[in-house]
C-alpha cells in the first residue's frame, strides 16, 4: 500500500508560518486583507467562496467581497479591480474564474497590480515564474504543490517528473516550478503518444486534466509518488481524481487522495500569499 500524502498535516504546518507571519504583522498593527471578486452565482465559485471565507476567518486574515452581477461589463469588472489595487487594507486579491463568456478575463487579470495577485492569473505574475524570478505569486495550486512535495521530503533534483495537462493554471507553471528545482520535467497533454508509458517511466506524476478517474493501472509502475490535482465528479456525484485511486495505490509508493489531498492545501497557500503580500509591503 502507498503512503497517503494528506493535505491536512501540510495546512497545519502552513498555518504556523501564516500565524508567526501575522504576528509580526499585528505589532505593527496591520491585519492581512484578501480582497474576493466574484461575478454572477456560480455554485462553485460559492463553495470556494464559503471555503476562502471560513479559512481566512481562522488565520486572521480580513475577507472584502465584491459581487458583480452575472452581466456585469468588462469596464465595471476592472473598475472593481482597480478599487481593489487602491485599498491599502488589501493586500491579495482572488477573482473566481472563469468569467462569464463575452469578457476578455486576461485583460481583467492583467488590470490586477502584481503585488497583490496572489494567484498568479496576471501575465506579469506568470511570466515572473516562467522566468525563475520572485516579483509575483505563483498559482496557488501549482504552489500548493510543491509545499506538499517539500513537506514529505520528496526528492526533486535529477527526478524526472511527468506532469499532465498544460493549462497556466497547473500545468505549465508548475513544470516551470519543477524546472527551477532541477527535476527533468516531461509535460503531457492529450495529443501526448502513447502516455501510459510516458508516465510509467516518471519518478513523480502530476495528474491535472480534469478526467474523473481516467489514469488506472497501466499508468503508473512501483516507487512512484503520485500527485492527484484532478477535482471532479463521477456519474454518481461523488467526488473523486484523476486517478483510479483504487487501482493505483497498490502500485505507487506514495499517492494524494482525492478529497484531502492537494484541495485541502490550496486555500492555504491562498492565505499564505496574502499574508506574504502584506509582509513584502511592509518591508518595501
Ligand atoms: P484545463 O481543462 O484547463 O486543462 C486540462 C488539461 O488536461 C489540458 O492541458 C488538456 O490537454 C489535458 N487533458 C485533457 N484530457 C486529457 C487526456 N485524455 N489525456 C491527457 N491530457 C488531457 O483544466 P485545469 O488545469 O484548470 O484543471 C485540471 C484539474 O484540476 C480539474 O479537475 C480541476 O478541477 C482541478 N483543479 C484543482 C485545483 C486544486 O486546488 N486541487 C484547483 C484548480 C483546478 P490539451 O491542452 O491538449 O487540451
């Protein structure tokens, strides 16, 4: 049997470095602010809305919401953002995504200052990871990735890592991040020939398509670790992976469930940017 990689003894450790964070922080009486930018009622912006509150109410970090209706204009979209830029008691803002259709939602992340885009979504933001500098955040999830990795002491120089799905939110920066760390990066997607052996050749496998349960078996061979990004549902409504958990944990060495798994650790690192933006603002 695999070893489980759970989330929450990482949410623990990341809540010590947010709270000695935010205690430096409250002896110069400043409380880290995350700004929430919502359009429309999507159910599950909601949830991770309710998720975002519920955490950030835990740490000491302060919610301003901003709720725009479903057909908000793209100039009252990035009025909302550029109010957000102008709050000093901001420090990170999350925008629920995706945008309803007919907005150009790149030029509403790109109105987002850099400082407080504590997701990763503006150009600048992504292009300071793709180029191995520190001047924005990273996506949260790719983030959240590599906390885990480092909580469990996985080895990354000279691993060579397999990660599958090419989106700006995963994939591509966390191949980025995996580089930087001088693991040998192989990055799938679905026109990848003949994946199954390109993963079972991998030390560590990412899983980020959005397939419920799609990688079984045959994918995975022994000693591996096995991240599953994937937050889908099955026909039954139940939530589930990428990965045929079931199938894979008699295979692989260590493996992340799905729920507890890499989820649980987002909305962390979510807080832990916030409160990384306010500190950096306050040694700027
Ligand atoms: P996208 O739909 O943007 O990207 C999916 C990627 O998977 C694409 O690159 C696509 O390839 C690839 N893909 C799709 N089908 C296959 C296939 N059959 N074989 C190989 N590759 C395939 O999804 P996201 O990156 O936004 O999200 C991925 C998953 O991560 C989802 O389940 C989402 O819910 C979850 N997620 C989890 C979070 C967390 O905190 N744990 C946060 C955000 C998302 P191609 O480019 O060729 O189309």
């Amino acid at each position: 049997m695999a070893k489980r990689l759970m989330g929450k003894p990482v949410v623990e450790a990341l809540a010590r470095e947010i709270g000695a964070h935010g205690q430096v922080l409250a002896e110069r009486g400043i409380a880290p602010g995350l700004a929430l930018v919502r359009v429309g009622e999507r159910p599950d912006d909601l949830s991770y809305e309710r998720t975002a509150e519920k955490r950030a109410c835990a740490l000491g970090v302060q919610v301003k919401k901003t709720v725009l209706p479903e057909d908000a204009a793209q100039d009252a979209i990035e009025a909302a953002i550029r109010s957000v830029n102008e709050d000093a008691a901001v420090h990170g803002c999350l925008m629920f995504r995706p945008l309803p259709s007919g907005i150009d939602e790149q030029a509403v992340c790109d109105a987002l200052a850099t400082e407080k885009d504590i997701d990763g979504v503006s150009s600048a933001a992504l292009a300071s990871v793709f180029m191995d500098r520190d001047l924005g955040f990273a996506p949260c999830t790719a983030a959240a990735c590599m906390k885990l990795l480092d909580f469990y002491d996985v080895a990354l120089e000279g691993a060579h890592v397999v990660v599958v799905g090419r989106s700006l939110v995963i994939g591509k920066p966390i191949a980025m991040m995996l580089l930087r760390r001088n693991a040998t990066v192989t990055l799938c997607h679905s026109r990848t020939a003949d994946l199954p052996a390109v993963m079972r050749g991998a030390d560590i496998v990412v899983c980020a398509t959005g397939r419920p349960r799609m990688f079984k078996a045959e994918c995975f061979s022994a000693g591996q670790t096995v991240l599953d990004v994937g937050i889908n549902f099955d026909d039954e409504g139940n939530l589930c992976g990428d990965v045929d958990f079931d199938e894979v944990e008699p295979i692989v060495a260590a493996i992340t469930p799905v729920p507890g798994g890499i989820g649980s650790v987002t909305t962390s690192v979510l807080m832990a940017h916030t409160v990384e933006a306010a500190v950096r603002k306050l040694d700027a």
